[in-house]
C-alpha cells in the first residue's frame, strides 16, 4: 500500500477544496474534509480456467457507411457493376440550383416518370458536399435526399441507393435503383 507524498497531498487537498455540490443543501459528507485515502493496487482475481475449446469474442461487424441502402442489399453483380461504373443509367436528374422545395418536387416527379416507364437506374446528381462559412450553407439538398428517399411514396419501389462511381459524378451523385 502506497501512502501520498506531501507534494501530492498538498495538490490533492487543493483539489479537493475547489469541488462545490450539485444542490444547494449542505451534503453531510462534504461538510467534513476526508482523510488523504492511500493509493494501493488492487489485484483483480484470475478468472477460472475453462475446459476445452473456448470460442474467440465475436466483434461486431464493421458498418459500411460508403454505401447507403434504403432498402435491402443488391446481389453482387449489380454491386460489380455499380462499383465499376460500367451500369447504364435510364435517367438522371440534375438537382444543382434549386430550393429544398423544389428539389424535393423534381425527385417526386421523376421517381413517377419513371416507375411508370419502368426504368430501373437513376443517376441523381446532387452535388458534392462544400462547407461553406455562414451565412452561405451549402449540401442542404445532399444532406436531405435520403431522408426524402426513404419519405417517398415511392420508397418501397426503390431497391437501393449508392454512391455514383467517378465515372457518373462520384460523391456529387447517386444512383438510384429502382425495383422492377
């Protein structure tokens, strides 16, 4: 058991006059100063031995956050050839210069036009996110998008949302992959 030294229980009792209680009533502990409490190293007990094979702890799968799906996970060969780039895209719409309001308008019109038309990739270009100082606030509709996506009354027609490969616009678009 280690006793504090003098420096240290100099700078711990300074320490401990600077505290000041939550409430306003007087804590009856706190109205007396405690006695220095001596540092000691506490041994935690072995832990009892296991027999036979002892499963490794499983760790918590690590969370893709690259690649953003409102619904349900693509089969690898659209995956391939969305991360490729080498997907043909059925309609695009450009979303640059308009209001949240407007943008949220254009995406409701164009998911109709083409569920209806029974397209099936969307490329949907919304910029690319750039900080800007106040009161110039920019990426409002990147940041809303797929939170408007998943909204939608179309939200269970569509399969999955991803980021564009650079080829499409890279992290200034999405692809929206509508189910057929």
């Amino acid at each position: 058991m280690r006793q504090l030294d003098p420096d240290e229980a100099e700078l711990w009792s300074r320490v401990t006059a600077t505290i000041r209680p939550l409430s306003r009533e007087a804590h009856p502990q706190l109205a007396k100063p405690a006695p220095p409490v001596p540092l000691m190293a506490v041994a935690a007990p072995a832990p009892a031995r296991i027999k036979g094979r002892v499963p490794p702890p499983r760790l918590p799968a690590p969370v893709n956050r690259s690649r953003p799906t409102v619904h349900g996970n693509l089969d690898g060969h659209w995956e391939r050839r969305l991360r490729g780039g080498t997907i043909a895209v059925d309609r695009t719409l450009d979303l640059h210069g308009l209001s949240l309001d407007r943008a949220w308008e254009a995406i409701d019109r164009m998911l109709e036009q083409a569920v209806g038309a029974g397209d099936r990739v969307i490329l949907l270009v919304t910029g690319h996110h750039r900080p800007g100082e106040p009161p110039i606030q920019r990426g409002k509709i990147r940041a809303a998008v797929h939170d408007w996506l998943a909204a939608s009354r179309h939200s269970e027609r569509i399969a999955a949302v991803r980021s564009a490969h650079k080829r499409h616009g890279g992290g200034g678009s999405l692809y929206l992959i509508l189910r057929r």
